[in-house]
C-alpha cells in the first residue's frame, strides 16, 4: 500500500514537472531563418572582437569625459548606420556635500539615445558606456588568452555592447531590423549610480514593453532578483582648535563621526538583508588641531522597498544626532546627502516570463542558462520598478568586474548575440 501510495506520488510529481516544462518551454524549434542568422553572427567573432579590442583600449572610466565621449560617438555611428536617429541626453553637474578642499562634483557626460520607429511591440534597450577604472588605473588593455579575454570593461560591460550591436546588426542583415520599434539607451554614468541617466531611463522605459539590459551573466546566468542600492554622504562640521592649548574649546568632527559611524554599522542585519558599509571616511587637517570637519560616504542595500525608506529616515536620525559633546545647537552640525538610487528588482509575471522565454530560446541554442539573485544593481531595476519588464544580465559570460581580474568568454560574444537576436523577433511576434 505504502508502496503504491509512493509511486503515485512521484507520478504525480513527474506529471506535474512536465506539465511546468511544457508551461516554460512553448518554444517552437528553430526556423531555417534563424539558422542563418546564427550562422551569419557565428561569422562575426573577429569584427565583434576587433570593435571590442578597440573600445577596451580607450579609458572610459566614469569621470573620464574624453573617453566615454569617444565611446559614444562610435556606438552613435554604428547605429545611425542601422537606421536610427540619435540624439544625446544632456548630462548634469551632481553636487554632493564635502569637507572644505575636497569639493565633490561629479561632471556627467551626456547620453546617448537611438531611436527607430516601426510596429510591433517596443523594446528598450540599454546598455551602459562607462567602467569603473579611472585613466590612472594600470588596468587599461584588452588582452586574449585562448577563449579568454581580459581588460577594463569586457564584462561590465564594453563586451555586452558589442553583443548589442551584433544582435542589431545581424537582424539587420536578414531585412528584420527596418520594422521594429527599438529604443537604445547608452548611459555614462551607470558605474557612478546613474544619478544623471535616472530621470532618461524612467521616462524611457515607461514608454515601452519591453526591457533589456546587456549587464554580465556571470558563468551562464540570468538574474531574477536584485537587492536596493543607496549611497549617503555625511559630512561632519565641528569647530577647530589647538590640541594642546585650547584642547577644551574644540568640537572634534572626527570623534563625532566615530560614534556616527557605530551608529550606522549597528544598521547592518544579516536576516533582514539589509546590509551598510562605510567605504571612505575623510576628515581633519592636522595632527595637532581638532578636526574641524570629517566626511563619510556609505552604502547601503536592501531587499524591500520599504526597508530602504526606513533606511534613509535612520540615516536623517543619526545625522540629526549630535552623540559626542553635550553641545549647544549649531557646534556639531551635520550636512547629509542620501539617495536611494537603485529600487530592488522584484520580478513580476511578465518578467519571469521574458526570462524563461530567454532561457528557453537558449536551450535550443545549447546555452543552458542558470537563474541567479544579486546584491548588485542594474539600470534594469530603475526600468522594472517603473513597470517595465526587464531582463538585465544579457551580455557576455564574465566575472572579476570591478577589478584588474576583469575576464569573459570570447565564444559568449556569439554565443549571446544569437539570444538577443532571437529573443527579439520571436518576442516581436508575440
Ligand atoms: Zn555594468
């Protein structure tokens, strides 16, 4: 009896494993022109590699305007070539609070937009032009081992343009890019937080159906779920005195950052999810003088919308409190900029559908594609939370970004190049 009851159980389980296959695969197998589109992009690899040698090699590290200036006008090229028109976002001056000399202004390049019209469903597409490695960084050059290749961006996400680009152009090849309805957005500020391309992405992607993102996919991964990114600066102002002859009269910035800083670290909490750290501090101008001012900037992530409100509102508490002196209002003051500037990517239907459409598509490429969930966050949150479903680690198999191991998979350049173009003219016919 106890032997049957089993058998029926795991029946009952297979049955249903199918019938949950069969409800994520509806993915008709591939038609003789998709084959040549395949085999087209397949004969691409050197284009693609040379177009990503050359953009590897020129600096484009956030603040560096020259650089991501020349990546913009290449990229804005390439694509007017295609058929769009191009048109650039103006960037912004981002001020934030500092200690006196260490002005922080952050100078945002513009961003570029490309736009066709057509029918269909309209897809947004973006990809971001900056990395994180300023001019002065020794990582510089695009490198290639065997299927490795190595440099400033070839994950994150130079490597991922260039499957953008191909997915574009191959579908332009067979006569199927001229009808669709495509948006690309080419920010300059992702690795910065996107404080300037903010605003142009949310419009944009309220706009559109659907969204796409050329961020890593890591080892062979799609990303269903991200946490919430914010950054705050706080910048402590005391009151300066001498260390030895008027130790009493100062209000040390410094000691009042320490006790803030406890207070933020207290924030972190492995079961929530919410996690702070405080990444630089700053501050005083001599051994011998109570330092005057001390500045701090911190980030924060969190699973839940609402967990970064109650962030931001202990962030205000504890810039408000002064924990160090019994002071009287106006000795310790604390200047603070905080901006929660990546909403967590919470999946809905229609985006875990865009994912297992892709993954799906894959399989009948031969690309077994994994879920994963990231502390890390995209411009395809910003997109998500506004209402757009959106896919956001399309772009080459890599790891190490953010750091001089930087590598991806030469083969994946293809390899994802076929997804995109794939997963756009089936998604265009749904
Ligand atoms: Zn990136």
């Amino acid at each position: 009896m106890k032997f049957v009851f089993t058998i029926s159980i795991i029946s009952a389980l297979t049955l249903l494993s199918l019938f949950t296959d069969a409800a994520e695969n509806v993915e008709a197998a591939i038609t003789q022109e998709e084959r040549e589109i395949n085999r087209w992009l397949a004969s691409q690899e050197e284009n693609m590699l040379e177009l990503l040698t050359r953009i590897t090699n020129i600096n484009s590290g956030s603040l560096n305007k020259a650089g991501v200036d020349q990546l913009a006008a290449i990229f804005s090229n390439e694509l007017s070539s295609l058929g769009f028109s191009i048109s650039r976002l103006a960037g912004d001056v981002i001020e934030m609070p500092s200690c006196p000399g260490s002005d922080y202004k952050i100078d945002v390049t513009d961003h570029v937009l490309a736009s066709k019209s057509g029918t269909g469903p309209k897809f947004l597409m973006i990809g971001h032009l900056d990395t994180v490695f300023p001019p002065n960084s020794p990582f510089q050059e695009f490198r290639r081992e065997g299927d490795l290749m190595f440099g400033p961006g070839v994950a994150d996400m130079h490597g991922g343009l260039v499957v953008m680009l191909y997915a574009l152009k191959a579908l332009e090849a067979f006569g199927e890019l001229e009808d669709k309805r495509i948006s690309i957005l080419l920010n300059s500020d992702e690795e910065i937080g996107s404080l300037s391309s903010r605003k142009y992405i949310e419009e944009q992607a309220r706009n559109h159906d659907w969204g796409l993102v050329y961020e890593s996919s890591g080892t062979n991964n799609l990303t269903r779920i991200r946490k919430g990114l914010g950054q705050a600066r706080f910048v402590v102002n005391g009151v300066a005195s001498h260390a030895g002859g008027a130790h009493e009269m100062g209000r040390s910035a410094i000691k009042e950052l320490a006790y803030k800083i406890v207070e933020i670290e207290k924030m972190t909490n492995y079961e929530t999810g919410v996690t702070v750290n405080v990444g630089i501090v700053n501050g005083g101008e001599a051994r011998n003088t109570i330092a005057p001012c001390a500045e701090a900037l911190v980030d924060l992530r969190y699973p839940e919308p609402q967990q970064g409100e109650a962030a931001r509102q202990q962030f205000e508490n504890i810039a408000n409190n002064v924990y160090s002196y019994p002071v009287d209002a106006g000795e310790i003051t604390t200047e603070r900029w905080i901006n929660l500037h990546r909403p967590p990517k919470i999946p809905t239907q229609k985006s875990d559908f865009l994912l297992e459409k892709t993954r799906a598509i894959g399989r009948l490429l031969g690309q077994e594609l994994g879920i994963t969930d990231s502390g890390g966050g995209t411009d395809g949150s910003l997109t998500q939370a506004v209402g757009l479903p959106t896919l956001d680690s399309l772009g080459v198999a890599g790891t190490g970004a953010h750091s001089g191991r930087e590598q991806a998979r030469v083969s994946s350049l293809v390899e994802r190049a076929q997804l995109s173009a794939l997963l756009i003219r089936r998604l265009a016919t749904e």
